[in-house]
C-alpha cells in the first residue's frame, strides 16, 4: 500500500548557491522542492552593496527557471551607516556576521564584535535579523563552534531585543544556549543530524563530508538530531548545502562545504519516520521558519512517496560537477510530485 504526505511550502533557511555556472547546476535542486529559502550572502566578491544584492538576486531566479521559489537575501556584515541599514531592511531577511576567514569567502569579515556594536544597535531598532557563522580561530577545529559562545552570549545580552539566528549549530553546548536565551534561534543541517566524526574520517579521509562547523561526536549529533525530531519551535532547518566542485573536494587542500541539496527531503523523511516523528516534519521544514521570521512564502505543495529514491552518484552540467551528500545511496522516501 502506497504511503505518501505532503509538505506546505518548505523552506531551506541556510542555502549556498554560489554563483556562475556553480549556480546554474545546483539553483534548480533547491528550487524545484522547496517553496524559498535563505540565500547566503559569501560569493565572490560578497553581497555587501544593494546593486550587488539585486544583481545576485536576479541570477538566482534566471537559474531556479520556471521553479516557484522565493530567495530571502541577506547581505555580509560590515560597518555599514544607519542609513544603509534602512534601506536594507526592505530587502534582506537578516544580516549575516561573518568572523574573518572562518569559512569559504569570509576574508572581509569581523575581526572583532566591538567594531559592528553601532550596527547591531541599529539593527536591533529596525527589526533586522542576525545571522551569524558562530566559530572562532581557536586551534581546534572541534572547539571553534563552542569557543565562540561567550561571544554570542556577550550579544544576545547587550541586544536583547535583536533576534540571532545560530546557523548550522553542531554542539550540545550551543543548544543549551539556544535554550537559555529568548532572543537566540537556530538552523539545523541534515548533516549534523546525521553524522559524526568517525564518518569524516574514521576509516579513511571523505572530504565530501568536510564542512565548517565540522561534524562532531555522537553527543552532539544526538543532542541536534533529538531537538529536530521534536521541531523545537526555536530551531528550522537550513540546510547549509554548500557545493564545492568535485576536484575542489577531492585536493590536497580539500575546501569545505557539504552538497545536500538531492538528498534533503528524502531523507529527512526517511529519518522522521525511522525515529517515529513523521508529523514532526511539516512544522521543523517550514511552520518554524515561518514563525520565527515572520514570513508567508509561496504556496507550494510538496508530495513525498514511501519508495526507493537514490541519491545521485554526481550532480553536473558542461561546467561543473559536484558530489553530494550520501551520493549513490538509497533512501526509503522520494519526492513524487509538486504543486
């Protein structure tokens, strides 16, 4: 007998499309099942002017095609004056803080939290959002998420009224702090719900699932698969997809970012149902979302199939060709159709 459920209107609420030719291979995976979703701003050269912002917009429905999909914008963080701010605010759904050089493009990011302390005020006045890449320079790589907690803490406390978006939270101990502080949110990735250290590079190096913040201990990715499960109305998913061409994955320098677009909603269905969540679902890739930024995206229904789907094996076009997550994997649920 057929099992089949449909999400409303989902949304990918952490989403890299890069840009050029990268854009046109992975725009249409992201656009074709989910309603919208929240554009990362840390292409080359970063979105830091509104021309930019347009311009980058306008590539992004070009490659989505007849794809009904709404981008949420958001600009990279700099010392911009109160009147910018303004202007912005009609335009982007948050501002993303960036710590310099933490992650792809990121060079021209905040060399300390002081020096945007005018602009997180302003900010706060005109109901802008804060996104924020929460990981230091510390030297280890397994420590940088819950090294910049003070940090984050140190700004939901001067900001109270300014709503922070945790993107892509790993740790344990950066949901305690979602927990403790009213103004603090997250976005989850399917990634860390699912994976771990050992699958990095238990066995033998994969640098397809190399990815800031890294994936962690089994602690963690308990502790984050648990509050998705439940759809803790102060987390969403965002998905933190973030393609890297296939020869860029497979160096010497390996960069990081995770490809998760063809996998999401098939497994992540499959994983609700596995843990007896199934009606969970709706509210973690979209009711929450919308709650927590105030939005109303597209309507779009979304219907998924209990069947075989696999995941494909590499994602290219005449240009580019990127590997993504579980890549030649089966999965126990598909996407059968949209509306």
């Amino acid at each position: 007998m057929m099992q089949t459920m449909t999400i409303k209107s989902p949304l990918d609420m952490h989403l890299h499309l890069r840009d050029g030719d990268m854009l046109r291979l992975v725009a249409p995976y992201s656009a074709e099942e989910f309603a919208g979703g929240v554009i990362m701003p840390n292409i080359a050269p970063p979105i830091t002017t509104m021309e930019a912002l347009h311009s980058y917009r306008k590539r992004i429905l070009q490659a989505c095609g007849e794809n009904l999909f709404l981008p949420y914008m958001t600009m990279f963080l700099k010392n911009y004056d109160d009147a910018f701010l303004e202007e912005a605010a009609a335009h982007v759904i948050a501002m993303k803080l960036y710590p310099a050089g933490v992650t792809t493009n990121s060079e021209e990011g905040a060399k300390n939290i002081d020096s945007l302390e005018p602009q997180l005020k302003a900010m706060e006045a005109l109901n802008i959002p804060l996104s924020i890449h929460a990981e230091t320079h510390s030297h280890n790589l397994f420590l940088r998420e819950q090294n910049f907690l003070p940090i984050l803490e140190y700004i939901a406390k001067k900001f109270p009224n300014l709503k922070i978006i945790f993107e892509h939270i790993s740790s344990k101990e950066g949901l305690k702090l979602v927990a403790d502080y009213e103004n603090i949110y997250a976005t989850i990735t399917l990634h860390h719900m699912t994976l771990t250290v050992d699958d990095l590079m238990g066995e033998k190096m994969n640098p397809h699932l190399f990815c800031k913040p890294v994936v962690k201990t089994e602690a963690d990715r308990d502790a984050v698969l648990e509050v998705a499960l439940n759809a803790n109305p102060k987390v969403m998913f965002g998905s933190d997809s973030a393609p890297h061409s296939k020869e860029a994955k497979e160096s010497a320098l390996a960069s990081a970012g995770i490809f998760s677009a063809p996998a999401l909603l098939p497994k992540l269905a499959e994983i609700f149902e596995k843990h007896g969540k199934l009606e969970n679902l709706q509210k973690f890739v979209s009711d929450n979302a919308r709650a927590i930024y105030g939005i109303c995206p597209p309507e779009k229904l979304v219907l998924l199939d209990k069947s075989e789907y696999r995941v494909p094996a590499t994602c290219k076009n005449q240009k580019a060709e990127v590997v993504p997550l579980f890549a030649g994997e089966r999965c126990s649920w598909r996407v059968l159709g949209v509306e």
